[in-house]
C-alpha cells in the first residue's frame, strides 16, 4: 500500500512557469522527503523536511509540510526543460524505510 | 552519480527461474533497502538490512529474500520468477543512527528485470 499520495498525477507547464505538486499521507512521520527520477532511472534526492519543520527551500525548491492536515507540497519556480519529471513523496516513519506515492509526472515545454 | 552502483541493469529471465541481483552501497553507509517499481507506479518497499540484518520487511512474499555483506553490499534474491515480478529493482543506501533514519536515502540506476 502506499502512504502518499501525490496530486496531480499529471503537470504540463511552460518553461518558467511554476510547479506546483501536493503529497497527503496517513500516518504520523518521522520525516517526509522528495525524490526525482527521469525516465525510469534511479531517483535523486530533492529535500527532506523533519516533522517539526514547516517550510524548507533548496535553491528553486520549496517544500511545505503540515503535519495536522498530513500534507506536503513541492515548488518549482522557474521551470526549466531539464526540470521534466516523476517527482515523488516519501514518508519515513519506522526506521529508514521510504514509503512512496504514485508521483507526479511534470512536462515542461520549451 | 550517488555512488551506488546496481548489477545488471537489464535481465530477462523465464518464468519460475531464480534471479539474483547486486547492489553495491555509498561508503560509508550501513543500510541497505530495495525496492520494487512497476512501470508508471511508486517504488513499493521490499525489505531493508542495518548491520547485515534484516530490519523491516514490505508486503513481499517469503521467495523475494536477500543479503547484506560486512561490506554493506547487497543481493535482492527471487525465486520462482513470475510475470508480475517484470518491474525496475531499486537499491537505496543510507546511514542510519541506531537503526533509525533521518537522512536521504542514495539510489542506485536500478535493474531493469523482464519476466517472459
């Protein structure tokens, strides 16, 4: 079963346009953590946000987490091409075991 | 690059065949978990080893086991090979304190496995 789940499952965008994705789980956490993976290749790790952090950025990222509605989102500002993705959220809560949602499939049109 | 390097990284093999793959972790890192990821879905969580043990284990059943060596690397074993077990095998490494993680996770490129 996964415990995220990311919205939307689909984002088309210009290049320069922000991106927005949203992540809600179901379980209290330990830390929820953002991940990339292009074309079915490894995934990269974007950001990791403890559960008592409420917003943290990485250069053109931003993450958000609110703990009492269970939810996460992920910024893009500034897409570029490059930026065309599955980006996914994982939840950490026992140990170091990740447990994924679907992903959000991003296009970012030049 | 992150470091931790997967083998093969693509396999086809027929039905009720056994299949081993192998992970090679970041320096350093003393946990290692796999994953299996069917095509256009999240990664679902097979099993972790902290320490050369087993330290938590996904809804797999008993023939997907596996290995973690003194060196922190590792093999992801399948028996009994079925169609639905085609997917991407990913390998992450961590460094746990303790057992618990609060650090990211490094994957490997995954090994791409064809069941026929």
């Amino acid at each position: 079963s996964q415990q995220g789940e990311e919205d939307p499952q689909a984002l088309s965008i210009q290049e320069g346009e922000n991106a927005t994705m949203n992540c809600s789980y179901k379980t209290s956490i330990n830390n929820l953590q953002w991940y990339r993976q292009n074309s079915g290749r490894g995934l990269v790790h974007l950001i990791l946000i403890r559960s008592n952090e409420r917003e943290k950025h990485s250069g053109r990222l931003r993450v958000t987490l609110d703990t009492s509605k269970k939810s996460s989102s992920l910024l893009i500002t500034a897409s570029r091409a490059a930026d065309t993705a599955s980006y996914f959220c994982a939840t950490v809560s026992a140990g170091n075991k990740l447990t994924f949602g679907g992903g959000t499939r991003v296009l970012v049109k030049p | 690059e992150t470091g931790v390097t997967q083998s093969p990284t693509h396999l086809i093999k027929t039905r009720g065949q056994q299949v081993t793959l192998r992970c090679s972790s970041q320096s350093g890192h003393n946990t290692v978990s796999w994953y299996q990821q069917a095509l256009g879905q999240g990664p679902q969580f097979i099993f972790q080893y902290y320490r050369e043990e087993e330290n938590g284990r996904g809804n797999f059943p008993p023939r997907f086991s596996g290995l973690q060596f003194p060196n922190y690397s590792s093999e992801l074993n399948v028996n009994a090979l079925e169609l639905d077990d085609s997917a991407l095998y990913l390998c992450a490494s961590s460094l746990a304190v303790g057992g618990w993680g609060n650090t990211e996770a490094f994957f490997g490129q995954g090994t791409r496995l064809t069941v026929v």
